[in-house]
C-alpha cells in the first residue's frame, strides 16, 4: 500500500529530476532552503520561541522531492490541497512523521533487512521477530487511522482523504480483528520480558489438534483446531508450590509432563514453532504491504512537515506567502516576490518584485552594479522550483506556466575544478543544455558570456539568445553585455509583435539603489562609478578616522 500523499494514485519518484539539479541547487542557493525546511519553528505564543536543529532526514527528503518536478496543473493542486490541509492541520503532519519514523527505527532494531539470514540460524529468533513487527506494524496502522478518522471532518484534499479511505479497506474491522486474535493466540511464543522474581502469572500455550488413528497408531488426517494462549500464575521452579503443581497435573489421566521427558519437551517446541509458523505466515502479504507503506509515508509526511517549516520560516521573517497559480506558457506575473534564500540567510526581510510578462517569451534585465539584477532572477527561479514542487512561495500572487525542463546558467568563479578557461566552461554547459532542452524549457541566464569582452560576450549572447527564441524557448537573463541589450531593444522596437520584456534596476539620482526592477529600456552604463565613489568616500572616512 502507497500513502499516495505527492501524487494521486501513482507514485512519480522514480521520474527524472531536473537534467542538472546541482547547478540548480548551487545557482539558486537551495542548499539553504532545504536546510531551513529542516527545522522546526518552535512559538511561544504569537512569538518565535526557537528554532530547532536540523533533521537530515527531512533535509535529504525535500532535496530529492523538489529536483523531481510536477508536469501538470491537476498534479499541482493535488499537492498543494495536502498541503493546505496539513497547514491547518499541524498536528497531523508531524503525528504521520514521528510515528513513521519510530516504526522504521523499531522495526530496523528487530532484524529488518537480515530476517533472511536469521531464518538460516534461528527460525525461532526469527518468527518472535516476525510477531513483533506485526505487532509493531497493527498497533500504529490503527493509531494513524484513529488520527486520520478523528480529523475527518477537517480534511478538504484529495490525497488525505483518500488515505483515510484505503485505510478502513485495506486494514479493515474484519482485518483488524483478525490480526488482534492471531497475535493474542500466539503470545504465548514471544514470551515475558518480566524476571522470575517479580512475574506472577505464565503464558501457556493451548494447541488443539485433530487427527485419525491407523494401524500402529500412527497418526493420520492431521488438523488444527484451536490455538490460544492462557495465562497461568506462575510458580517459582522448586519451590513448595511449584511441586505440589506437578504432583497435581501428574495426577490428571493421560497427562505428562515436558519438563521432566526432554524428548517429550524438543517435540513439543518444533510442533509449537510448526503451528505459529503456519499461523504467522497466513498474514506475510500484511507485512510486505504495510512495510512499505511505513517507508512511503515516511518520505512523503517527511516533504509535507518541511513545506509546513518553510511557511513558518516565511512568517518568522515576515513575508508574504501564496499558492502559485499555473498559467499560460506565454505569462509569468506575480507582485512583492521576494528572494527567499536570501531572506533565511540574512534572517531579514527583502524588496520585493512586481512583474507582469504577458504574451513574453524572452525578460532581459539590466541597470546598475549591485541594483539587484541576480537577486530579482533567483527569486523567480526559486519561486518556479516551489511552485513545481507545489509549495508556497515568498510572494503576495504568482503566476507561471510549468516548466519541467528548467536550466540556469550563472557565471561561476573560477576554481580548481574547471579543466579550461572559464568562457570555454560556460559554452560547454550551455551545449549540455541546448542538448537536453526537451518539452517547456525555461532558462535562467545571470551575466552568462561576461567572461570574454563585452564585443565578443554580446555577439555570442546574441547569437544563442536568437536561436532558443526561435526555438520557442522562454529566456530570462541579466546582463551587463550592453551591446547585446541594446540590438535586443532596437530590433523589439521595430517588430510590434515583438515578445521581449526590459527591465532595469532602478537608480535614484545621486546613485541611490531601490533593489525595484521597473520597466526600461537598456542604458549605456552600469553605473560602476557610483560604487567607485563610494568605496573612495568610506576609505575617506575610515583615513580621518
């Protein structure tokens, strides 16, 4: 049984991730993401109290949930009403976790994984394990259905309540009952943990057989009737109420004793150990198919507990939050979007963005040095990547097609790693992602090329640009290659059916940065001057000081 919480009745994960997830992770900072859906936010009240550390379990979850995108708009909103419903529900959400995780970790303790290779030594060790993890697995399915059952009224989406439903079939009353009787007949095998000197009361093994006699009475038409485990108060081996217990059963007709006839006592333990063994294997498909269902729920509730931390990230910095809305391909609009990554950390608010690119296919930003360009296109490509995962993002509305197959390629500094030049590495990866552009591409392109001159990065922008347009390819870069701009520009102000947005960093007179992106046509400067000056102005105070 599949929890079915990420998808609706199919499970994905084993889909392709993103053609380069760790360009995407390294460009848009999301190792910091993951970290902060990682740990919990702990109030006091209306107030953040503390925060707690970071569960690597649920950092490694969100990673690998995230780099695998959603395709379709039903696959969005099926996510997304989960998530309201655990949003509202917090309770919930971390009850599904923390039981999941405390099955998996009892359950590694009995054995799992090395069942097999304790039957081959010890089939008795082996069964007392198979009974515990059927306990195990019984106890908490019924605890998440009783959780479930009692907010059923609460929940709205698609994905919890069909849980609750397969739930109450697959592990029904009938089901329930069924189980509860064997694991009560059979205790009587895993045996009681107290000490001799403190137990009062011995569980007993009832076994009923029916069989036929044939010649030389041997047995024949072997069946089982009845198996029960009876409790019997316990009387210390040798003492005074111990031996008038045997002299009282040896007075019983055809009665003997196990304890004293050790051949007697090893007949008795293989038929014992035949008869549970037969019974416990009468429930195996339970285990194998609620096992995994311990494993998926713990995934799953794992991503949905690290979506409900990010919202309270979003609100322990004070930023609006929204469900993205899926759109035309040809739109991307949203208001007061802000860079989350930054926001978590610096531990601050930031400026947020309004945008509106109807019927555009390519956003080309430019403006002044340090005015937020890079900032303003990782907000977009990390509020692409949540809604695509079908979380919230930081932004008052969003509004964007789905883009499964989404690229970036941001300027890299030059390390050890590279084994040429840096514009040599920067047109090799941009030949990977022409090559694997497939359906809905999306690329987010930060001063890519600016490692050459400005002549020859322009005409190579140029160049690549023109070709993933015609491509039907959806562009949005920053640049500082000026040329490149500005022949963009002209040849959108002679076509009117032109699909190029432009947009600046806003600079106030006297070289003041608003960190707003507004509507404008590419200039000739980045206004590098404005941060000479500024330098030469602090080391002037810094001298006189």
């Amino acid at each position: 049984m599949n929890s079915f919480l990420l998808y609706e009745n199919s499970d994905k994960l084993s889909d392709p991730p993103y053609f380069d997830s760790k360009s995407i992770i390294q460009d848009l900072g999301l190792k910091a993401l993951f970290l902060a859906a990682a740990k919990e936010v702990v109030y006091d009240g209306d107030r953040v109290k503390a925060v707690g550390k970071e569960d690597l379990y649920i950092q490694d979850g969100m990673r690998k949930i995230m780099m695998i995108p959603l395709k379709t708009q039903e696959e969005i909103k099926f996510r997304q009403g989960v998530l309201r419903d655990f949003l509202a529900n917090e309770d919930l959400v971390r009850f599904l976790y923390e039981t999941s995780t405390k099955v998996l970790s009892e359950w590694n303790k009995l054995g799992r994984g090395v069942m097999e290779k304790m039957s081959n030594a010890n089939p008795v060790a082996r069964l007392i394990s198979e009974i515990r993890v059927i306990t195990l697995l019984s106890d908490n399915l019924n605890a998440i259905r009783e959780a479930l059952e009692e907010k059923k009224d609460a929940l709205h989406s698609a994905g919890l309540k069909n849980l609750r439903k397969r739930l109450a079939e697959e592990f029904s009353v009938e089901r329930r009952e069924y189980i509860a009787k064997l694991l009560r007949d059979v205790s009587f095998y895993v045996g009681d943990e107290e000490t001799d000197e403190y137990r009062s009361m011995i569980q007993k093994p009832r076994i009923v057989l029916e069989c036929g006699l044939e010649e030389g009475l041997k047995f024949s038409s072997l069946r089982l009737q009845e198996v029960a485990t009876e409790n019997q108060k316990f009387y210390k081996p040798g003492g005074t109420l111990s031996k008038l217990q045997d002299f009282k059963n040896s007075k019983i007709p055809d009665s003997f004793s196990t304890v004293k006839e050790t051949v007697i006592k090893d007949q008795t333990a293989q038929l014992e150990l035949a008869v549970v063994t037969y019974l416990v294997g009468s429930v195996s498909s339970f285990v194998s198919a609620f096992g995994s269902f311990f494993d998926n729920l713990h995934l799953q509730s794992a991503f949905y507990l690290g979506a409900v931390n990010l919202t309270h990230q979003m609100s322990r910095f004070g930023l609006e939050r929204c469900f993205p809305k899926v759109c035309e391909k040809d739109k991307l609009a949203f208001r007061e979007l802000k860079e989350f990554v930054m926001c978590l950390e610096q531990r601050v608010d930031a400026v947020g963005n309004t945008c509106n690119m109807e019927h555009k296919m390519l956003l080309i930003v430019t403006g002044a040095n340090q005015g937020g360009k890079s900032t303003f296109l990782r907000s977009i490509g990390i509020a692409q990547v949540m809604m695509q995962s079908g979380l919230m993002v930081a932004a008052e509305s969003y509004e964007s097609a789905i883009f499964p197959n989404l690229f970036t390629h941001f300027t890299r500094r030059e390390d050890s790693e590279m084994n040429s030049g840096r514009l040599d590495e920067e047109l090799s990866r941009m030949n990977q992602i022409v090559e694997n552009l497939g359906e809905r591409p999306l690329i987010l392109l930060n001063e890519s090329f600016a490692t050459t001159t400005e002549k020859e990065g322009s005409v190579i922008a140029y160049d690549i640009v023109k070709a993933l347009g015609e491509a039907g390819v959806k562009i949005l870069t920053v640049t500082h290659l000026l040329s490149f701009a500005q022949k963009m520009y002209k040849e959108s102000q002679e076509d009117p059916a032109s699909q190029i947005e432009f947009l600046s960093a806003e600079r106030k007179p006297g070289g003041l940065r608003t960190f707003k992106m507004i509507q404008h046509a590419p200039e000739l400067t980045s206004f590098g001057l404005d941060l000479y000056e500024e330098i030469v102005e602090k080391k002037g105070m810094a001298g006189k000081a």
